[in-house]
C-alpha cells in the first residue's frame, strides 16, 4: 500500500495496579462464577484507582513510548487519542498527552472514538501522516478505563488500560507492511450521551458484529498481501473475552501457538481501546526480527482493522527501556466488590 | 477549588517537573520562582527539568480531608526530597500506608490531583510511588 | 531597647460563640483592657488589631475600619495586621513599634477571630490558606497534615514519642481547668490522647488546638506617660520577629523552627536577657508538636530534648519553667488573630500576680506566636517594672 517503509519506532503500556476477581462480582449478584469464568475464559480484571482516568493512561503509556522510542518529543507532529471514557465530552485528552509529554505546540491533535477500535484508528491515521511525508513521528494511544453496568455481565470484562505507538519511518522496532479495515453501519453495542453505562444487543454482539468484521478484515487483509495465516507468527485480536478472538483465529486458520500468547483477557478484562493495542505490545515483548504479527481490531458499532507488522532488528535494543506488559500485569492488588465500586465510583454522593 | 489561568500557568511544573535553576549560585528551585532567593537581582534562572526520582523525608496519612479530598481518604501526603536536592510536598500513591518509611525511593507519575466538581476542570498533576526493586 | 508598658488587658471567654458576632467579641475584650487601664477612650492615639482571614470567615475585610468605627474610636489611625496564627503578635509587635516610634504615647492593640460562622470544612479550608495554597494545600495537604510531618520527623531524628507529644495536651488541659476563660475545662490523660480519633498519623484530635471564637485586647503606653493610668504596670523588654519559607518542603529545616529561633535571637538581644532568664512563657501550641518545637527552638531546652523535658514535667506549673500556664492553644482555644495578644495578656497576668489558681512566681516570661507551619514567629518577653 505504502512504498514508504512506514512503522512502530517505540511503543509502551500501563495497567493499573488493582484487580478484582470474577468470584468476587459473581457472589454480589447470586451468579455462578465458575460458570461465568468458562464461558467468558476469564479470572479478573484491571481496576483504575480514584486518580486515574483515560488521560492518566495515555500519558503513561505514552511517556513509556517514547522512552522506547528515543525521539525528541518536539518531533511528534501528530498525537490521537482514541477511547470510548476520555475524560471531557468536550476538551481533548490529546492536548492532555502533548502537554505531559513536552511535545507542544509543533503539532495536529485530536481525539478518537469507535468503540474498542479507536486506538487503531489512530494508528492508521499516523501512518497516513508520515507515510505521506507529512510528520516525521506520530503518535497513537488507545486507552480506556470501561465501565459495566452493576449486575450486567459486561461488569466482568470491562477493565482499564492502554498502549501507545510512535509510529515513524525510522528507527523502526517493528514495521507495518499494510493495513485493511471493514467497517459497517451495525449497532451491536452504544452509550448514548449523557448515560453512565453502555446498552449492548445481547447475541447479536457476536455473529453479525465480531465476527463478521474480525474475519472480513483479517481476511482481506491477508489476501491484499497474498499471505496465509501459516506465514504469520502471531494472530492477536481484540478481547471482548478469552472466548471470541480465539474463535475467529480458529475460523481464520491459526493454530493455537499463534494465539495463545497474545491473549491477555483473562488476567486484565476487556480494555477497549487498548486491547488489541496492548496485545500487539505484549507480542513485541517476546517476538524475535522477522516474526510477523497480525493484529485485528474490533470496535461496535462497528468495525475492524487489520494490520500485518514485520518485527526489526531494532526491537532487541529498544525494548528493555520500558515496562514490558507482563511487568503491569504481576504488579497487582486485589480489591472487592465494595472497594470496586468505590474505585467506579458507581455509588452516587 | 482551584483557578484555571493559575492552573495552566503551572501546567508545566505539575505535568512534567519543570523547575527553576539559579546560572550564578546553581541553587534548584521547584516550584519553579521568578527570583532567586539567593542572589536576589544578580540571580539569573533558566529552566530545568527535574528527574522525578526522590526519597521521603516524612510522610503522614490524611484521615480528616480537605474538600475535593474526601473520596481519596485516607491518604499519604509525603515531604520528597529530588535528586536535585529540592523537596516538594506531594501525595504518595501504589503504596500501603504501614509500609511507607522515611528514606523510602520513590518516584514521580502521572495523575489526577482534583477536580472541581462533576462539571469543572480536571487538574492533572505529579503524584509518587515506590521505585520497585 | 527602651520598655514599652502593658497598663491594661481584657479578654472574651474563649469557644462555640454563637451569640456572639465578631464586632461584639472585639468590643468586650477592648472595654475591658481599657477599664483595666484606667484610661479614658480619648487618650488612646492608635488601634492595631490582628486578624487572620475576615474576609474567609465572616466575608468582611476592612477590619481596622470596622473596629474602630464599632468601638466608637473613629477618628484615630487604626491598622489590621496579618500573618495567618501570628496576626496577633505581630499586632503587639506593631503597637510596641508604634510607641518607641515617638509616633504614639497610648495604644490599644487587640486580636480578634470569628471561626465558627462556617462550617468546619470551610473553616479548615480557610486555615489551609496559611500554607502554600498552590503546592501544598492544592495538593491535598491540610494544616494538621503538615505538622504531622514535622512530628514524625521529630520523632525519627530524635525519638521523641507519641507519649511525650501526648503529654503536652494533657499539661495544657490540666492548666486550663484554672482558666476561667479557656475553651476547655476538661481534665484528659495520656491514654484519651491516645485512643482520639487520627487526624494525619501521626496526630489525633485531641493534639490539635480547636476551632475558637475569641478575642483579646491589651493597652500599651510609653514608659514616660505609663504612670499618669498605673501605678506599676508590666513592660515588654524585648521583641523579635522573623520570616522564614512559607512551604514547609523549602525549609532549611523540618524540626528546626528557625523562624523561632530568629525570633527569640533578637527579642532576646533587644531585652538584654537569654533563654536561661525567662520563668514562664506562653508558647505556640498549634499542635502538642508546635510546643516541642517552641520550646526547643527559644532555647529553652536543646533541639531534640523537648519531649523528654515534658515527660519529666519540666513545663508544668512547679516545673522549672512552665509554658502554657493558661492551657495553651489546645486548652485555652484558638481564636487565630486573638492568640498572639492573649499570650501577653497571659503573661501580664502572671507577672502582676492575678493568675489565681494557675499562678507561678515569676519576674521575666516570654510569649511565642507563631504563623502558619513555622513561615513567621514573633517573640515577646515581659518583666515586672
């Protein structure tokens, strides 16, 4: 797609510290926990602490970035922020960001939503940037802290988290050979303004909405390239649980070594906008040079996009210089539901 | 709570540790002033940004809050010491208040000081936690 | 330098005043100081009141304005001064500059703080603007806060303990039961202390001062016109004051009060007498830590000596020096403008002998205001005549 070799020049993570464990919300609302942990294939999830928000995320995720990086902040000519909890309605958490991380006032910023699949949006926006020569870096975030209704099953999956990407065209830990998305007008899942907590179609999330979209992008993605999934190393895909990415990376063709380690949903819970962004992370941690990985988003409402990512040599040097995402994810406190929902702050004062 | 131009003038100090340092005496000024206390009119100060590693000179942990504060109760305020020798007051965050000690490493991060209310502005600033060995 | 005399003093009840507004506390306790004088109100040429924060607490700024006109003084010159906890010593600092000045032969200088018209979070609110508002308060900081700091950094340098801090409260409580004007009358021991609730680890409540309403009013003449109203009145022999760092986290030290020590320095030097000379004193007992740090820091005992010295009961009335005869900040209350004249009120009594139950025999005292967590510190030692 681009003759320019356009890529990830430093990525970083942050998880907050708390976690709270399916048992713990299943007994408040009388569900069978054991249940619920094998048909969602998850044990806990991250927590926000009453100081963090979508912003808190960002900026952390991003100052680790850049730490892999090693890019003078003033070079990043773009900053997009994609999330489904930014902070304001109105009032960008990407000016937040430029302003943590000392990259004003030289730049375009803006912020993103589309669900789970806001982060890769900005991706493929900074990709376009500097692919066309416009920025020399740009930098995406996908950082989210979900909110569950109570007693909704969503409360056992949405979670808090981010990664962030610095993409460029030097300097590259890993490159991106091609993207390709399928988006589609299908209301699977949507929080109209001013409400608390999302609404969702039940089944209908899965067929007509994830599926659909995973597959189709994933899909034409590897026939743009001419690739089967046998020439990838690694296949992660958005993580609404442990149940549906590896179904379609069944359906898709990928054996389960492929998929395996880039499933975190069962340690952290659904982190929205950063889910696939921080699978594409914990792989980098581990993967060697040449190791190819497909990563495919999933955003309601709804959409997917796909990308295929060659690891560079580069990788070996930078990615000792931030925490990696095992690191975020040993670092934890167990809290109960109690603590939980004071941490939500789901009791109104 | 808080003044929005105060705030944002600031922004830089609490975002990302900007302070002051004397060029004639070297003395380190955080938060950042516009004089140095030392060398008065023959002072000039440049910008410096601090490291945001430090140690606890003292801590304590709040239990009767200030407005703004209340959900956050009890939590640890500490007097940190910088790299750079200068000592600035701050909350410390990730930590257990029974395990805080004086001499405790710690170091900066990212996060929400107060709001005003539901409807006014977030203020973002430094918090600290405990450097992990 | 030459004395100033003190020829009358008066002062409200210290506590909840609800009945009572702000201008009708000033008026009593300045009636009463000037029929303890003996004087007429024409022969008064200046007012000097120290106030913290009327604007906060009772939405009125324009104090001195007010108290004159309120106590029928108009037209004579009157001045507020403020320095958060220290507005009233450095009112008394003022009234004694305003004398020795030549500018003025009979000044009344008072201290006045309506607390209780807010809410407590409000009220602690308005007390947290005596620290640094932008880096420590707008942290999250509160006031107790920051002298818990000091004390558990006391307690690491010098091992002072919470038992000592503890029996700072207890001493004051037992002093204010023969005050008939202090907020409490209650007897406490080391264990109430100890099992209050925590207010910011290490203090409890019951080693912070309370929220007062209070006022305190005393009539100072110069030596020469003294004698036309008092036969021997009291003098102040010395006075100092010093400005240290407003933030707690820019002092030169934590558990060092230097703006105390530079206080006491030149009031020391100005009355030709040391720490070894004064026999009671009336201390800045914010929190039980403030009167280890007051103590230490006026040379009444070495730095990291003054738990010990309290736990060996070396301040208690019969103790080589007592301090806080009249209970103190936490016993007596704390009407923060009024503090600073009510200890010189204190130790005039003392000094005349009119200190009733609480009486200690004493020649030279000394009183101690501080402001804020330690930013400014006014000095003052009285003697008989």
């Amino acid at each position: 797609m681009s003759c320019v070799k356009v890529g990830i020049t430093g990525y970083g993570v942050y998880i907050p510290r708390y976690r709270i464990k399916v048992e713990d919300i299943a007994r408040v609302w009388g569900s069978d926990a054991g249940a619920i942990k094998a048909s969602l294939k998850i044990a806990e999830k991250a927590v926000p602490a009453l100081d963090e928000d979508a912003a808190t995320i960002a900026v952390e995720a991003a100052r680790n970035a850049l730490r892999r990086a090693q890019v003078n902040p003033e070079k990043i000519g773009a900053i997009y922020v994609g999330s489904e909890s930014h902070p304001y309605a109105v009032k960008p958490t990407a000016t937040i960001v430029a302003a943590a991380i000392r990259a004003e006032p030289h730049l375009t910023a803006a912020d993103y939503e589309f669900a789970c699949k806001a982060g890769t949006a900005g991706v493929q926006t900074c990709m376009g940037l500097v692919g066309a020569g416009m920025i020399d870096y740009g930098l995406a975030i996908g950082a989210d802290t979900a909110q569950g209704a109570p007693g909704d099953p969503l409360e056992y999956t949405a979670a808090a988290g981010g990664a962030a990407f610095v993409i460029g065209r030097e300097k590259l830990v890993a490159s991106i050979e091609a993207t390709y998305s399928c988006t589609t007008d299908t209301p699977d899942f949507w929080r109209r303004e001013g409400q608390a907590y999302p609404r969702h179609g039940g089944r209908f999330t899965g067929l007509p909405a994830y599926f659909k979209h995973v597959y189709s992008a994933a899909r034409g993605l590897m026939d743009k390239l001419g690739l089967e999934p046998e020439d990838f190393t690694y296949a992660v895909f958005h993580q609404p649980n442990g149940k549906f990415p590896r179904v379609v990376a069944k359906k898709l063709g990928f054996a389960s070594e492929q998929v395996e380690p880039g499933i975190l949903v069962d340690r952290i819970g659904n982190t929205y906008s950063g889910s696939s962004l921080l699978g594409l992370a914990k792989l980098l941690d581990i993967s060697e040079p040449g190791d190819r990985i497909l990563v495919t988003s999933f955003g309601s409402g709804a959409g997917s996009d796909a990308f295929s990512v060659v690891v560079e040599p580069a990788i070996e040097e930078k990615r000792s210089l931030a925490p990696s995402v095992e690191q975020y994810i040993a670092r934890k406190v167990y809290v109960d539901y109690a603590s939980y929902v004071k941490l939500r702050k789901k009791i109104r004062v | 709570m808080g003044s929005i131009p105060r705030f944002w003038r600031n922004m830089q100090s609490r975002y990302n540790l900007i302070g002051r340092r004397c060029t004639r005496c070297g003395e380190v000024y955080f938060p950042p002033r516009n004089f140095c206390a030392r060398c008065r009119r023959r002072g000039k100060l440049e910008e410096v940004q601090l490291s945001g590693r430090g140690e606890v000179v003292s801590y304590t942990v709040i239990r009767t809050p200030p407005e703004g504060f209340e959900r956050q109760a009890p939590y640890v305020m500490a007097l940190v010491r910088l790299e750079e020798g200068v000592m600035l007051t701050t909350q410390l965050v990730d930590v257990n208040p029974e395990e805080v000690e004086i001499g405790m490493r710690v170091e900066s991060v990212f996060r929400k000081i107060q709001e005003d209310g539901e409807a006014g502005l977030i203020y973002y600033g430094f918090k600290f936690k405990p450097v992990e060995e | 330098m030459k004395r100033v005399a003190v020829i009358g003093v008066g002062l409200t009840k210290f506590g909840e005043l609800w009945e009572t507004s702000f201008s009708q506390l000033f008026v009593e306790a300045g009636a009463k100081a000037i029929n303890d004088a003996g004087i007429d109100g024409d022969d008064i040429d200046a007012l000097y009141v120290g106030n913290m924060s009327g604007g906060r607490f009772i939405d009125q700024e324009h104090i001195s304005c007010l108290i004159a006109d309120h106590a029928g003084l108009t037209p004579i010159p009157a001045t507020r001064v403020e320095a958060a906890c220290a507005s009233g010593g450095l009112a008394i600092r003022q009234g004694v500059m305003a004398i020795l000045s030549g500018m003025h032969d009979v000044v009344v200088v008072g201290g006045v703080e309506k607390m209780t018209d807010l809410v407590t979070e409000k009220t602690t609110q308005t007390l947290a603007t005596a620290s640094d508002s932008e880096w420590e308060a707008f942290m999250g900081m509160t006031f107790p806060g920051l002298y818990a700091l000091i004390a558990r950094r006391h307690m690491h340098e010098y091992g002072t303990t919470r038992e000592q801090l503890a029996m700072v409260a207890v001493k004051n409580h037992e002093n204010a039961l023969h005050n008939p004007y202090a907020q409490f009358h209650t007897r406490i021991s080391v264990e109430d202390v100890l099992r209050s609730p925590l207010v910011a680890d290490p203090l409890r409540l019951l080693d912070c001062s309370p929220i007062t309403d209070g006022a305190a009013c005393v009539v100072l003449a110069s030596e020469e016109r003294a004698r036309e109203f008092v036969d021997s009145p009291v003098y102040i022999t010395g006075s100092g004051q010093a400005s240290s760092t407003i933030a707690l986290h820019d002092r030169r030290s934590i558990t060092v009060a230097d703006a105390t020590v530079n206080a006491a320095k030149e009031a020391y030097a100005r009355a030709k007498r040391s720490a070894g000379d004064i026999q009671v004193a009336e201390v800045h007992d914010a929190f039980t830590i403030g009167e280890i740090l007051a103590i230490e820091g006026l040379g009444f005992f070495k730095i990291g000596e003054g738990g010990r010295a309290t736990e060996e009961g070396e301040t208690a009335i019969g103790g080589r020096i007592p301090v806080n005869t009249s209970g103190g900040l936490k016993a007596k209350g704390h009407p923060v403008g009024a503090t600073g004249v009510a200890q010189v009120v204190e130790i005039a009594l003392q000094l005349r002998g009119e200190a009733g139950k609480r009486q200690v025999d004493a020649d030279v005292g000394l009183a101690h205001n501080v402001g804020g967590s330690g930013g400014t510190a006014v000095v003052h030692i009285l003697e008989k005549g």
